[in-house]
C-alpha cells in the first residue's frame, strides 16, 4: 500500500493513462500529461 496521498493520486491517473476511445484514440493528450505533473509537484512542493 502507498501512504503518500500524492503519489497514490499520481499512480491513480497514471492507471488510465493508456484508455482509448476507439482504436488508436487516446482519451488523454500530452496536455492531459502535463497537467498532471504539474498537480503532481504542487502536491510534494516542487
């Protein structure tokens, strides 16, 4: 079990990462990406 809340939450959305909406159609874009690494240093302080 992961104790740190960031880090869950990060492997959270990392899980769905790869979900498509037909073949070959992602349903997150790089923008998608980009926003969860920024909450994701928000969350531990970068």
């Amino acid at each position: 079990m992961v104790e740190d809340e960031a880090v869950w939450e990060a492997l959270d959305w990392l899980s769905g990462a790869d979900t498509e909406t037909g073949p070959g159609v992602y349903l997150y874009g790089p923008e998608d990406f980009r926003k969860w690494l920024a909450d994701f240093e928000s969350a531990i302080g970068n």
